[in-house]
C-alpha cells in the first residue's frame, strides 16, 4: 500500500510537470470558468431582484459545482490523449503499482480544481459574492467541491479508459455533464421548471451539491414541488451518499479497466 501510495505521488508530480510545461492548460482551465462568472452575472443579473444580496449569491455555488463537474470530461480526455500517445502502455510496462497511474491522474486533477476554485472565489468576490455563514463553513464548502470533483474524476478515468478517441470521449463527456448542470438549480431555482423535471432536478447530483454547497455558505434554498424530498431536506447528507456511490462503483471498475488495458480482444 505503501508503495502505490508513493508511485501515485509520482504521477502526480508528472501532471503538476505538465502545468509547468503547457500553461496553456492551466490558464484556460482559469479563464473559462471567470468566464462564465462574469456572463452570468452581469446577463442574467436581473433574474436576482428578489434574492438577498443579489443573484450572485445563487449563481457563485452553481458555477462552482459547474466547474468541478467538468472535471469529469477533463480527465477523460486526459487520459484518452495518454492512450492514443502509448503512454499508458509504457506506465504498465513499468515496475510500478498498477493503481498508481489512475490514482495520480484524479490526485493531479483534484489538485489543478484548487487552483481553479480560488480563482473563481476570487472573481466572485470582486463582482459582489458574499458568504455569510463564517469561515469555517465556508471552507467546508469548498473541501465538499473539492471532493465531488474527485469522485467524479473517477468517472472520467473509466470512460478515458474504454474509449479509442480523445475527441468522441470529450464530447460524450459533455453531452453527460451538460444535461446534468442545466438541468438542475444551479443557475436558477427549480420552482419555475414542470413538475416532472422539478423531480428530475433535485435528485439531480448537481443539484443536491449546488443545494449543500448554498447551504454551507449562508444562502437559504427555495424548492417547489419537491420541497418536502429527501435531497431538498438534507442536500448534504445525499451529497456525499452521491460521492460514495461514485467512488464506491468506479473506482475499482477504473482499476480493473487500467490492469487490461492493453489486453489483446
């Protein structure tokens, strides 16, 4: 264990190294989500004028939960790009934990979502956002991110692994996480939504994320026909059951995938 704890920091350190060598990679995994901070903001500003302190207050916990979805299709596509490079043959080729290489992959991409969530913060600041539930909690909310990020990543690490294309992965990846993000209260509440897709929305991943993330930063939900819900009730609770489940199944479906991925069909 100890071992493929330490070849996992190694691929790590291999991804940081790519930062440092491709800033591209990090500065337009800043600018996008800046980006869309800003276009919300100040386009669907209006939509806020009867929330306290503004519509930025429901926006911020949205985009952040937007953000780390993504992380999903990012580390598909990562991945993928290895493959077709003939990278992950080389990786298994090495005297090293089987695990290491996909367990760095998610550790390296958890690590770049701390520098994109400050980023974010940051920006959000300067254009109103305003926690009010103390720094503790704040920080929590964060640390919940962080990790939904993660627990998705795994995801990505399975569909990375099955797919041969770094474009088609990419682009099923989004076409998964788009519905997802939209169709949830991540940039609107779900009481103006048909009943049907109200139900949907709130047992939607995102949206019982966005609803813990608002939660842990000061900001009171609003839930329509399915106020009375398990996720609308306790979003944090049903936030991490979410986490666990994705862990829990892709995880070793990840591993077991990497271990016979050059396997001969």
């Amino acid at each position: 264990m100890m071992r493929a704890f330490t070849d996992a920091l190694i691929i790590t350190k291999r991804q940081l190294l790519q930062l440092t060598r491709v800033p591209e990679v990090l500065i337009f995994s800043t600018i996008q989500p800046v980006m869309f901070v800003l276009l919300f903001r100040y386009v669907f500003g209006g939509l806020g004028a009867n929330i306290p302190g503004g519509y930025v207050q429901l926006l911020m916990p949205g985009i952040f939960v937007q953000t780390v979805t993504f992380t999903l299709a990012a580390t598909a596509q990562g991945l993928t790009q290895d493959m077709e490079k003939g990278l992950i043959d080389r990786f298994r080729s090495l005297p090293i934990a089987r695990s290491a290489v996909v367990f760095g992959r998610t550790l390296g991409d958890g690590l770049l979502n701390i520098v994109v969530l400050i980023v974010m913060g940051v920006a959000g600041y300067i254009v109103g956002w305003r926690p009010t539930s103390g720094i503790l909690k704040i920080s929590l909310g964060f640390v919940l991110l962080l990790f939904f990020g993660y627990a998705l990543s795994w995801a990505g690490v399975f569909a990375g692994l099955i797919s041969k294309d770094a474009r088609v992965v990419a682009n099923v990846s989004f076409l998964f996480t788009f519905p997802l993000t939209f169709l949830s209260n991540a940039f609107a509440s779900t009481t103006s939504m048909p009943h049907a897709l109200q139900y949907f929305a709130e047992w939607n991943p995102v949206s019982t994320m966005v609803a813990a993330v608002r939660q842990l930063y000061g900001f009171k939900n609003t839930f329509g026909a399915t106020a009375n819900s398990y996720p609308s009730q306790h979003p944090l609770t049903m936030s991490l059951v979410y986490m666990v489940l994705l862990l829990a199944i892709f995880v070793p479906l990840s591993v077991h995938r990497y271990n016979h991925a050059g396997d001969k069909k």
